[in-house]
C-alpha cells in the first residue's frame, strides 16, 4: 500500500516531500533535486519556497503554501505512475472548486441580429486567442499543470495552445478550457474570428 506524506511542516532536516523517495534532504528544501525538477508549475515553487520562508521565521504553513505543497506532490506523483489519472484529475477538480467559488456559466450560442448561429467546430487559435485563455487563467490563480490536468490534456498541449502554437481547437475542449478559467466562450470564437481574418506576413 503506497504511503503518502504529509507536506513538511517544520523546518528540521526531513525526507523529500515526493512520494516514496527516502532522500533526507535539508530543512529550507521542500523535495530532493531530481523531483524538485519535476515540478512543472513555477507559480507552485514560488509559493513552496515563500511558505518555508515563512516556517523558518517561526510561522505556520499557510494555505497558498498547503496548496502549491499538494499539487507538487501529486504533479510528480503522476508524472512517476505512482498517482494514477483518475487520483490526479480528482485532485484537479478539487483544486479548480476551491478557487473558484461559485460555477461559471455562459452562453454557448454566439450572439447575433438574426438568428443565432451554431458555434464552429473547431477554433483557430492564433497568439491573441492564446493569450486571452493564458491571462483568465492566470487572473484564476490557476497554475498551467492544474489547469492542463482537469481539462484531460497534457502541460506541453496547454502551453502550446496558449502561445499560439497549435493547430485547431475543438469546440468541445475550447468549452472545457473556458469553463476551467472563467472565461465566456463567446469571447474566444470572437477572438479566434479576429485572428483568421489577420494577413500572414510573408
């Protein structure tokens, strides 16, 4: 049966905080250098490293630091098969409920005069329209790996949606990604219709 630790809440030497490795490592260090690497999201070291800044001064472990705390732990955790998809999508979810405390809805119809019209099926994601989901995320609190973990698409997808780099998007995972960040739907199809229409430079 696997054993789970608990987030340092001290500050004397202690074992890494990923799971199962029996590395004794220093008091102001949260994992050993191979997972620390792993880490994927830099907004959770950063709350990591300010939280033991926090400890060393004599505080307790604040929520931010809990936080960025569990969702390393199960990042590498997954990332080394010892926290399986259904664990991991369960802590994302749970995640994504905490910061946000009410359900976002929207309308999923584009808005028009006439009739309205069906949204495309899939979304030409461009740099502005990247843009606009990493800034709602961003403005969330949302980390990418959390983000990337409870829409079903891997940290590398995710990024490269965001900048731009990718090639269409469907409908159905643009919806997941705008329900994930707040952000109406309507405002990526309009976004993503803008950006079509721009000339390629040659």
């Amino acid at each position: 049966m696997m054993q789970r630790q608990e987030p340092t809440s001290n500050l004397r030497k202690h074992r890494c905080n990923a799971i199962d490795c029996p590395q004794a490592i220093p008091a102001m260090r949260f994992m050993c250098n191979k997972h620390w690497l792993k880490i994927e999201d830099d907004a959770d070291r950063r709350a990591i490293m300010h939280g033991l800044r926090l400890m060393a001064r004599g505080a307790e472990p604040d929520e931010n630091y809990l936080c960025a705390a569990e969702n390393a732990i199960m990042s590498v955790g997954f990332q080394e098969l010892r926290v399986s998809w259904e664990e991991m999508s369960k802590h994302s979810m749970t995640e994504w409920k905490r910061i946000n405390n009410s359900e976002h809805v929207f309308n999923d119809r584009v808005p028009d005069a006439g009739k309205p019209a069906p949204p495309p099926k899939n979304l030409a994601i461009g740099q502005q329209a990247g843009a606009l989901l990493r800034e709602a995320r961003e403005r969330c609190g949302i980390g990418l790996s959390t983000a990337a973990n409870g829409v079903a698409i891997s940290i590398q997808a995710l990024s490269a949606i965001e900048s731009g780099d990718s090639g269409p998007l469907p409908i159905n995972l643009a919806n997941r990604l705008c329900r994930f960040v707040k952000l109406d739907l309507n405002k990526l199809i309009a976004q993503s219709k803008r950006s079509s229409k721009i000339p390629v430079k040659k």
